[in-house]
C-alpha cells in the first residue's frame, strides 16, 4: 500500500468492499493489514517457543548437523567416520599447538568439510578446511554433548565426540594463544565498542583478534553463534 501510494494508485476489490479511494474500504483495508501483521508475529513467536521447548529437550533444530553428526528424526547421532576425523583435528591441534599448522596439514591431506545433499539433489560442503573452520570446530560445544538455547550452553540428548580431557586441553590452547595478542595492545588499542555493537538475536558481538600480520593486529567483532558453532 506504501509503494501504490507514492504513485498514486487506488487498490480496489470486486469481489470485497477494498478501495483504497474511500474511508471505509481504507479501514477494511487497514483492519485487514493489522490482522495479517498479528498472525505473522503470533506465528513468529510459536517457531520460536517450539525451537526452546525442542533444544530443552537436547534436540537438534536446524538443517545440517555439525560435522560429526547424522540426523535421526531430531536426535543427533555420532557418524563414525566424521566423528574419527574431529577427533583426530583435537588431537592433532593438542599435538601441533597450531591452528595454521593443522590447516596446511589438513589441506595437504585432502581432509575437507562436512558434504550433504540437499533435497534437490545438489551436493554441498566438501570445501578445503581452514583455520576459520577448525576455530569454530574447536570451540563447539555441540562436541561433548551440549546444545545451546536461550543463549546458554545445556546438556544435550546426544553423546560426545570429544572427552572432557581433550576438550580442556584443546581450550587452555585457545586461551594461550588468545592472551599475548590482547596483552599486547590492551593498554592503547582496546576494544572500543565491546558490549556496545549486538546482533539480531539481542546478544553482544564478541572482540575477536586476527593473527599478527608485521607489527599490525587487526580487531573486529563476530556475533557469538559464529564462534560457537
């Protein structure tokens, strides 16, 4: 109706009182345009009430599962081949203590990302694995059985891939190599706009540091789901 009325076009019904040149078929029009809006934010609500009610019960809601994983109705369920290749991405970055290390390694091997099919029959997935992929895989938790929800990381249906051990190992790791660059800059380049910049979703964009490149470390923001999954 915005768009007819910049260029001065009448909406009108043969088979409804709808005219848009009158008072009352601008009310029925408008009456019929609050209502459309109401059902769209009730039906908004409920797929959103459905997705927290399906993850409290540690479901899976969403396409593709993570790598590692099978669909099985809304269960996640451990595909072994997948599950051997995480396993082996910890053990490897536990053993090299280098993600750009892993990934050259990785790459050289032919090791790529999850593929699936979609229901048009298109393949996708089956891309290179870099540093950005394997950062995500290290710091999702799906991986020893949690699911996230409402913001918070639960315990999930699904079993782990990863022990506890491992996983620790593989943070403190994380936390090593996070620390020297934030030290490093802290006292004149910190993060300005930290609790400042949020996403669609009401949460906050975490500070997130790129490697250093020469005496430059270049600082952004990601939304917190990129990091966490």
């Amino acid at each position: 109706m915005a768009f007819f009325d910049q260029h001065d076009v009448a909406l009108v019904s043969v088979t409804q009182h709808l005219n848009s040149g009158d008072s009352l078929g601008r009310l029925a029009i408008n009456t019929l345009m609050s209502f459309a809006e109401f059902e769209r934010d009730v039906a908004g609500e409920r797929t959103r009430d459905k997705i927290i009610a399906t993850r409290r019960k540690g479901l899976w809601i969403g396409s593709v599962p993570p790598l590692g994983y099978v669909l099985q109705g809304q269960r996640l369920a451990i595909k072994e081949d997948e599950a051997r290749l995480v396993r082996r991405i910890f053990e490897r970055f536990v053993s090299l203590h280098s993600v750009g290390l892993l990934a050259q390694e990785l790459t050289e091997q032919g090791v790529t990302t999850k593929t699936w099919v979609t229901r048009t029959g298109k393949v996708r997935g089956g891309k290179p694995i870099d540093k950005v992929y394997i950062y995500k895989l290290l710091n999702n938790r799906m991986l020893i059985g949690e699911i996230q929800y409402e913001g918070s990381w639960h315990p999930g249906a699904h079993e782990s891939i990863i022990n506890h051990a491992v996983w620790e190992q593989a943070q403190g790791l994380l936390s090593e190599h996070r620390r020297p660059r934030k030290a490093r800059l802290v006292a004149e380049n910190d993060f300005l706009l930290r609790g400042l910049v949020f996403g669609e979703d009401g949460r906050a964009y975490s500070p997130w540091t790129s490697s250093l490149r020469g005496n430059r470390v270049y600082k952004y923001y990601v939304p917190q789901k990129d990091i966490a999954l």
